[in-house]
C-alpha cells in the first residue's frame, strides 16, 4: 500500500503517553491541522483501517500488542477570545491545546471557570469527553459548546452542551450507541466571568487557603492552591516525581442508589468510622473510591513489580519504570475484586484502553 506523506507506520506510542506503557500504532498521523486530521479519517475510511484518537495522553492505557489500525493523535492548535457582554466572556481552543496552559491563561486574565482544574496534564479536546473535574468544578459547568467533525456523515457540526449529555465524568461521546462516539472533537468554546468571584468548594483547598494566609481568594490565588495540593498528592506530570508515570486517578467514585449503599454501609464493621460519601442532586449517593481501595487492604505505595499505587493516593496506579501495561491493567483488576468482594461496590475506571 503505497502511503501519503502524513502516515507514518510503527511508531512507538507509549512515549506520548503519561504511563510510558504499551506498544505501537500500525499507522500514525499527527494532525497539527484539522486539514491534516480529515485526511487521515478519510484515508482510514478508504482503505476500511480501523482509527483511534490519541489526545494528551495523560488518561491512556495502550496494551503492549500495540494499536494494528491507525492512530491519530490530534496535536492542533489555537485559541479565541470574544466578550459576550457584561462580565461573560468566551473563550474557544483547539483540541489539541495543552490543558493547563489554557487555564494557566485564563485564570492571568482573571477569567473564573476553570481555576479549580489547573495543573491536569492532557488537552482540551479531551475534556468534555470525560467531562474532567476537580475540587468541586466540572468543564460541563463552562462548557458552551463542542465543535466536532462527524465521521460518519462526513461534516463539521456544532454541538451544544445541551445535547453532550454530561454526567459524572460521563458524556455523550463515550456512549458507543451515540451518534457524538463517532465524532473527533476539533475544538471547545467555554463561557467564562471576567473578573468573576472563585468558587471554593473542597475541603482540602479551602485548608490550603487558609494555610497560605488567603482571606478573600482570587481566581490565581486558587489555582496556585489547586496546583500546591495536587503537588503535595503527587499529581502532578513533574520530572523527578516517583509517582509521575500515572494517569491521574484510576477509578471512579462509585455513584449508587440510596438502597445499595445502605447494603454497602452495613459492611462497615463496629467501631470503623463511616465510608465517606456525599449525597448527588439526583438522590443518589457518591463513595469515596479511596476509602474502598484502602479498606480492601491496599495501601499507599504498594507494589506489584514494576506498577504499583502511588505513595501519596490510592487512587492513581503508577507506573515505576520496566513494566508492562498487562501488569498495570492486572493490578487494576486485583483492586476491582478485592472491592467487589469486601464492599459488594465493582469500581470503574477512568482512563481509556487504547488497542
């Protein structure tokens, strides 16, 4: 097959992923412009190869055996800013645009919407997808609208928020029976508050306030809060860091039913505080994922080999070097058993399996 001058063949994928696991893509193309991006789905469309989309890599497992399709990773760039009168202000950005550089932008320009999620490692495409929180923010509470290229109807549409169904890092484009799974995300358009009051939900960053001397927050004294508590918890994609080949938190908290965790509850045995949980608008209930894990026998830095838990929170699996994406992805299965076999609750995990 004779292959244009974008497609690549064999490239090494676990070096653009922040676990530094897993093989190669078949073909590869990295569409720094959308121009790019719709000719490598066309060519995948015409020669029936099977494609994959690599964002920032920060929320990936790929398996060893490596992706046999195409992988594209979407690496555009580019960003708007428009005033939509009073203090709201619109900012779009590319797919492609590292995350934290956005927020580390906007919250300079005093633009309140996304200070609670700084130092996430990734890109912007992929946030509505998993509808990314932190500290009490969703990007669904900013997000105005998605644009996307439709791959099956071969053409660029607008989708607002409305129809992105956003849930607990949920949407619509992971649902495989939604016409969005098959769309690429070109760019997203958030609606932000010039000037606008920060809003400090979590407990831990209202602490780390406190602790830093801040009285009345600005929206850079909360991401710089933000960033020293992922810091101190090791979440962060910093060189030198034991724990930096990670992708973020492994597992969900579970979100149940009032009668499910009652049952779930009923296990704790006498004496044992509580599993922390908060109740969801929706009447349900939201278990701490940690508390579980840790109370399942698992314990910060523990190790299977070359995988093991991060030193400084149960919820990230790191990866230390010398692995293998079977030993992460098996450790990952070891916690979901333990859990489901002490608590009656089976985890789910957050990062998606690239293969």
């Amino acid at each position: 097959m004779d292959l244009p001058s974008f497609v690549r063949e064999h490239v090494a994928l676990a070096p653009m992923t922040t676990l530094e696991l897993g093989g190669s893509a078949r073909f590869f193309v990295d569409a720094t412009d959308e121009r790019t991006l719709r000719d490598a789905l066309a060519w995948s469309r015409e020669h029936k190869i099977t494609h994959r989309i690599l964002a920032g890599g920060s929320n990936t497992v790929v398996v060893d055996e490596g992706v046999s399709g195409l992988v594209i990773r979407v690496s555009t760039r580019g960003e708007r800013v428009e005033p939509l009168g009073g203090d709201r202000v619109r900012v779009t950005a590319a797919a492609g645009e590292p995350w934290d550089a956005l927020v580390a932008r906007c919250t300079r320009r005093g633009l309140a919407g996304l200070e609670c999620l700084s130092g996430i490692p990734g890109s912007v495409g992929a946030t509505p997808i998993q509808n990314v929180g932190a500290y009490g923010q969703d990007v669904s509470e900013t997000i105005e609208s998605v644009r996307v290229w439709d791959v099956r109807a071969q053409r660029e549409r607008v989708v607002p928020a409305a129809e992105c169904r956003f849930g607990y890092r949920d949407s619509a484009f992971k649902d495989k029976h939604c016409h969005l799974n098959s769309c690429v995300i070109l760019e997203v358009s958030f609606v932000l508050r010039e000037r606008g009051i920060p809003r400090v939900r979590y407990s831990d960053l209202q602490v780390a306030l406190y602790d830093a001397g801040v009285g009345e927050a600005t929206i850079e004294d909360v991401r710089n809060a933000v960033i020293a508590v992922r810091a101190k918890k090791s979440m962060l994609a910093r060189e030198g860091d034991p724990n930096r080949r990670s992708a973020g938190s492994f597992f969900k908290n579970p979100v149940m039913a009032r009668s499910k965790y009652a049952a779930m509850a009923s296990r704790v045995a006498v004496g044992q505080a509580p599993i922390p949980s908060w109740d969801e608008p929706s009447g349900a209930v939201k278990v701490a994922a940690a508390a579980l894990i840790e109370r399942s026998g698992f314990s910060k830095g523990m190790r299977r080999g070359a995988v093991g838990l991060s030193s400084e929170h149960v919820l990230a699996l790191v990866h230390h070097g010398g692995g293998t994406s079977a030993d992460l992805l098996a450790f990952a299965e070891e916690i979901v058993a333990a859990v489901r076999d002490q608590w009656g609750v089976t985890l789910e995990r957050e990062p998606v399996i690239l293969r």
